[in-house]
C-alpha cells in the first residue's frame, strides 16, 4: 500500500520534463489514463509518458506509456486536466499497469 510519503512522478517526452503527481493527480486503466499537470497538450498529440512509482516488494518501478491525448481542459486550481488513449499496450506491461492502478486505488 502506498503512504502520504511514497512519490509518483510523471515524465514526459522520454525524461526531458518531470513533475511530481499528488493523491488524484493520475487515473489509470488498461485503456489509458487522466493525469493533472502543468503541461498543456492539442487533442490528438501523440506522447510518450513515464510513470515512476514505488513498489512495496520491488522497490522503485517505472512504466514507459504511449498514446494519444483525447481531452485537455484548464483546471481552476492547477494546471490541465488531459486524458491519454494508450496506443497498443505490451502485454508485459499489464500486470504492472494493473498493480499501479490498485495501489493508487488503495490510498
């Protein structure tokens, strides 16, 4: 289970940009995932994204993600709001996504 302490940061365009996500700041699925940034995308761009997250048994995992963004939208209080279709997800990357979805889930 993940704590108030445990770190989830979101990289963009293979490193070159990092930020620091807070409890609510990403929704993940096998599909494709919500995330509130800084950063704001043209419907239909196609990105890269890393999701590095701490795992309770494995230690600091990290996830290379692409897809399309589908929706951007102004937040009142920080950043954007963007939603990202993932492209074609590696099956080897399931198992990994869905336990990073749980422990977000869990907080």
């Amino acid at each position: 289970m993940l704590t108030g302490n445990d770190t989830h940061l979101l990289y963009l365009d293979y490193g070159a940009d990092a930020q620091r996500c807070g409890l609510g700041d990403i929704d993940l699925s096998e599909r494709g995932m919500r995330f509130t940034s800084r950063w704001q995308f043209s419907i239909g761009t196609q990105l890269s994204v890393a999701l590095v997250h701490m795992h309770p048994r494995l230690g600091q995992c990290r996830m290379t993600l692409e897809g399309i963004v589908v929706w951007c939208e102004p937040k009142a209080d920080k950043g954007h709001e963007s939603t990202l279709l993932f492209l074609e997800l590696p099956d080897e990357l399931k198992p990994s996504l869905r336990e990073f979805s749980h422990q977000l889930a869990a907080v």
